[in-house]
C-alpha cells in the first residue's frame, strides 16, 4: 500500500528519465542479432528489459552490463541463435513474448516459451498463426495459440505475409525485427485497421540503424531483404510513455517540467501526449533535444482519439475528471488486451473515487467532478499505478493497492515523483544529520530535536527493521528483489522510542549481532534504499519536518533540507562510545566499525558522504550539549 504525497509547491523540475523500453527491448534484439559487439547507451533497466536479455542471453547472445550502470555491450550473433537449455521464461514481458517468438523459430529447433498468467491471457494468436505460415511448426501445450508453446523453425522460410493490424503492432515489430536473419526476403502486408503505428515506425528505425534494408512500398506493405545487421553503437532516448506521467503533473499542478533528451526528433509516437495536454490548455515548449510542459490554471476537457499513443490512455484517463468538462478517449477498444483490460480497469478505479465515467464503443468517457480519497486497485498494471500517483499529487488519500508494478518499466517511478516535489520539499523544516556508525549522532539528533520541538527520526533503525525480518524469514540477503519485496510489505513504527514492525517489538532485536553483521548488505540494496527513502520523506512531509538522523539524509533524502550537519569523531572515540553502551571490547567494536565505514562508503547507491552543503562537526572530546547548542543555532539563524 502507497498513499501518494500531494505536492504543497507547483514544481519546476527537469527530469532525466530512464531508457525507453520499447526501444531498449528493440535495439537489444537487433544487436543479439547483429555480427559483432554492439555498444547500447541510455538502456532501461526494468523487470521487462531484463526478461528480454535474460532471453537473449538464453539464446547465445553475450550481454554484459558496463561500469557506468546505463550501457551494455553486446555479442551479437550474426544471426545463428543458438537453442537454448532451457524453457525461455518470459513473466509478464508483451514485447520479450512476441519478439521472441520469431528469434525462437531463428533457433531451428524445438524452443519452450512460456510466462506468467498475465502474458498467457494476452492475445498471440496472429503471430502464431503467421509464423506458421512461414514453415515454422508450433506446438501447444495447454491452449491453442497461447503460451507454453514449442516453436520448431528448422523449415521455417521467408515468403509473403498477411497480417491484421488491429490487435497489436507488436506482432507487426516482432516479425520485422528477426526478419533480416530469415533464409529469404520478407513480404509482409498489412491488412485491416492499423493500431500504434509510431511503434512500427520506431522498429524500423532501429533496423536501419543496425544496417537492415527494409522497403516500405506503401504504408501496408513492408519488404525486408535478408541481409543480417551490422553492429553498431546506438543511444537509446529516454522513454516517452514514461514522460507524459510528469507531462500530466505538470498539467494539473500548474508547474512546469521539463524532460531531457526528448526532443522534435524522437522516434517515440508518446512524445504526441504533449499535444493532448496543450489541447487541454497547458503550455508545451519543444525543442530539439527537450520538451517542457507548462500548466496554465486551466484544464479542457477534450476529444482525442489515442489509437496511436494507446500507451498514455491511463495518463490522460486518470487528470480528466480535473478537467472542465468531459473527455472523450475513443479508437482504443484494442487496450482491453494489455497487461489489464484497461478501459475497464480505468472505469472501475476512477467510479471508486467519485468520478463519473462510462465505456464507449472504442474506449471511455470521463466527466469532471469533485474527486474523492480511494484505495486503487492496479491490477499489477504498470500504468494504472503510475497514472493514480499523478493524480494523487493533487487528490490528498490516493492510495495504491500494490505499487510495486512499476518496477516493469520503470523501478525509479516514486523517486522521479519525488524529484516533482522538491520545491514543497525545500519548504520543510528538515534538519539531516549524517555520520558514520558511532559518531554520536543518535543521541546527538533526539537532543537537539528536543531542543527545537521538532520530531526525530532514527533511519537506520529502518535498514535495521528490514535486515531483522529478513534474518528473521531466513531471507537471501543477496536476493536483492527478495529482500526489497520485504522492505515494501513491512509497517515500521517509531513510538515512544520504541521499534515495531508490524505489530512486534522490534527494539532490541534490531540491535544484535546478527542484525549488526547483515545490515549493510541491505542498505547496499537500491530496492530498499528507494523504499525507505520514500517513506522517509513522506514521515517529514506529513509533519512539516523533523530531525533525520542517517548516512544520506542530506545528500540524497533531502539535499534541500534547511540546515545539513555531517557528524564525526576518531575511530578511536566512536568505539570507546560504542563500549561504553555495549560492555564489548574497544578493539573488537573498532574492527566493526570500520568494516560499517569501509561498506557504507563504498557502495554504488547513496554512498556515505558528507554533502558539500554540510556543516561538518568532530564531537571528539565535545559533550552532547556543546554540539546540540551549536547545531540549535546554526538551524535556527
Ligand atoms: O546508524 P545505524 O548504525 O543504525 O545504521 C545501520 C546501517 O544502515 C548502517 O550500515 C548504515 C545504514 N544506513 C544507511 O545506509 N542510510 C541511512 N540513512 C541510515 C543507515
């Protein structure tokens, strides 16, 4: 459960947003199947990105993720995909699903595809059916024309193709990707409506981007020669679906945010949700390598019909009933078959919270209306959960059911949002106090909270609640995702200077040996650290402020905070401290700590540090009440 923050600032933010997913899961197929390495830049990392190279790499291609964290270099293949060992498992990933298909058949022998029960109630029975066409056999193993399947591409041709259009293009996408590396050429005719065709568009820019030759004899019919890829370097943009969220929000907020690398020139169909908000009243500026919205105060209900940007449908769907007047979505029957039956979904979650909205021939309508508090339901769909978290940035008690989901495309999703709400942040009265283990901050930071009436937080006492359940539940501290799961679905409680996690006291457990050995292991855990994070900003928002007391408080949780103090003292002091509390000896408590120091200074997210901002004070020698009295009045100048 999440209940979103509201924003208590109109924002002015730019945002650098992560990878596109759609173009990620593209360019990585092609350099799977390029001859050579290929370099890919600005890559997604999401549940879906890494299913597709988790696949790839299944069949024979060499993925290896570089140092910098957004780029991977790839051993493409040349086309010769090697069977792979095992079932080709793909979750709930639609484009690892399809796009696999095809390079499955490449295979030339039997390949096992299965996936979650998501995937296996989406449609695939068009790309089947035309694989089938093209000599590859394919054998069903629970239901025709749905996943766990075999696909057998020993005879597998190139040929001519009829394809209906109207379901998804990503079977369209998928035949176009592995068709370079098919024995002859591909002709591939389109036939009925056309639904996303940016998508194809998209597809066949990466192609040619990796050297394929792809004739597009008139908008229905497709040529593709069979001449392999040719590695390449290839920059992915950031991902515009993921854009039109923070579009949205500057929409409704009257803010303004601007998106990096998103430009004119992106290969992004989205990138058209700008239109839509600049319909609704809000100002758009774009530039070639930007695009910024603007809300203005005022918001229209419109008319739009999103067959071609179905993806943004939730975005639009969740700030309608802000509008003045209804909104009409229409040519979007086919979002029924995404990860859930989205107009549906949207009707229902929408009704919960007071809004009037009915189904339509081909999608919804939304009327504008006094929006209440409501727990939405995501239906473990990606885009609803971020959709509601828009709104809720204006509707005080939106609460999502299981926000986890965004973690498909887009993990970072709640600490983008909270980089909207820098500018209500910035007006907290947040006092961070960071240093390493046993620098006297604790005591130090409920001091000085005293002293100023303000509340205190104790943020490791939080890494320390996940580490003693996870011990607790015989957890894998190094299943990072495990762990994470932990971290989402515990309750921690401060009160009265006592730990609970959900309703056990926790006080003491939190502080044995055991915890003490684990805890940086999972406060190394970026799943965790972003979960904490997260409610740690929402403990000081829902009271104006407070004392944080941690590693990263004013480097990362809130660089904005009022006053940053970085606390120290020798090893040699910090361990006498330590003794003094514990009875244990100084120079085992010295090994420990500085194996703490050594861990939380060195790990890649949110290393400790003290922040250039911070005023950096050494309590060797000083008592409590000589540094608090400092502190009191640094914050109080
Ligand atoms: O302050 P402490 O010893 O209770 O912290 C326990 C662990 O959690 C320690 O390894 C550092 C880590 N931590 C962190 O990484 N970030 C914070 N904001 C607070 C603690």
């Amino acid at each position: 459960m999440l209940t979103i923050d509201p924003l208590v600032e109109p924002p002015n933010a730019r945002l650098d947003l992560p990878g596109s997913k759609s173009i990620t899961n593209r360019a990585l197929v092609v350099a799977g199947l390029a001859d050579g390495e290929s370099e890919l830049a600005g890559v997604l990392f999401s549940e879906d990105t890494h299913v597709m190279m988790d696949s790839l790499q299944k069949m024979g291609v060499g993925i290896r993720q570089n140092l910098n964290g957004l780029s991977v270099s790839i051993s493409g293949t040349g086309g010769g995909l090697e069977r792979p060992g095992e079932t080709l498992w793909v979750h709930q990933s639609g484009t690892t699903a399809r796009f696999c298909l095809p390079l499955a058949a490449l295979c030339g022998q039997e390949v096992t595809i299965d996936g979650d029960e998501q995937i296996k109630n989406r449609p695939h029975e068009e790309l089947c059916k035309a694989l089938q066409s093209l000599g590859a056999q394919i054998e069903y193993l629970e239901a025709p024309n749905s996943f766990p399947l075999v696909v057998n591409g020993k005879d597998l041709q190139g040929g001519q193709l009829s394809l209906n259009g109207g379901i998804s293009s990503q079977f369209i996408s998928a035949l176009l990707l592995a068709a370079p590396c098919f024995p002859d050429q591909l002709e591939l005719n389109i036939d009925g409506d056309l639904v996303s065709r940016p998508y194809i568009d998209m597809t066949i820019s990466v192609m040619q981007a990796f050297g394929a030759q792809i004739q597009q004899v008139n908008d229905r019919r497709y040529v593709v020669s069979p001449t392999g890829y040719r590695n390449s370097r290839y920059e992915i943009e950031p991902d515009a679906s993921a854009a039109s969220y923070f579009f949205a929000a500057a929409a409704i907020s009257g803010g303004s945010i601007t998106v990096e690398g998103l430009g004119s020139r992106s290969i992004q169909g989205d990138t058209g949700f700008v239109d839509i908000v600049e319909k609704m009243g809000a100002k758009v500026v774009r530039s070639d390598n930007a695009l910024s919205v603007t809300g203005t105060g005022s918001l229209i209900g419109i008319d739009a019909s999103m067959k071609e940007i179905s993806d943004t449908v939730p975005t639009l769907a969740a700030i309608a009933p802000l509008a003045s007047g209804p909104t009409v979505i229409s040519d979007v029957a086919f979002i029924a078959q995404k990860e859930s039956d989205r107009v549906t979904a949207l009707i229902t979650e929408l009704r919960k919270i007071g809004v009037q909205a009915e189904k339509t021939e081909t999608g919804m309508v939304i009327y504008p209306g006094d929006v209440q508090k409501g727990t939405i339901h995501t239906y473990d769909d990606h885009r609803i959960a971020m959709a509601f978290s828009i709104l809720g940035l204006v509707v005080p008690g939106i609460t999502l059911d299981s926000p986890q989901c965004v973690a498909k495309t887009f993990p970072s999703f709640f600490d983008v949002l909270d980089q909207v709400r820098v500018a209500g942040d910035a007006k907290l009265s947040i006092l961070a106090i960071d240093g390493p283990a046993g620098s006297g901050k604790s005591t130090l930071a409920k001091q000085v909270a005293k002293q100023l009436s303000l509340e205190y937080l104790d943020t490791g006492a939080m890494y320390r609640s996940v580490a003693a359940v996870a011990l607790a539940q015989s957890a894998s501290l190094d299943d990072e995702a495990e762990i994470a799961e932990i971290a989402e679905r515990i309750n921690i409680r401060f009160d009265d200077g006592r730990v609970y996690v959900d309703d056990d006291d926790l006080t003491e457990a939190i502080r044995s040996p055991e915890v003490n050995a684990a805890v940086s292991q999972v406060a190394a855990n970026p799943g965790v650290r972003s979960i904490m994070r997260r409610q740690q900003r929402s403990w000081a928002r829902v009271r104006g402020g407070g004392v944080l007391e941690g590693r990263d408080i004013g480097s990362v949780v809130f660089p904005e905070a009022r006053l940053k103090v970085y606390v120290t003292a020798t090893p040699e002091e910090r361990a006498r401290r330590r003794s003094l509390e514990s009875g244990r000896s100084v120079e085992d408590i010295m090994e420990e700590i500085l194996q703490r120091d050594t861990k939380d200074s060195t790990r890649g997210d949110s290393p400790l540090v003290a922040d250039q901002e911070a005023v950096v004070i050494d309590t060797t020698g000083k008592t409590i009440h000589e540094t608090s009295d400092y502190i009191e009045e640094l914050f109080s100048r």
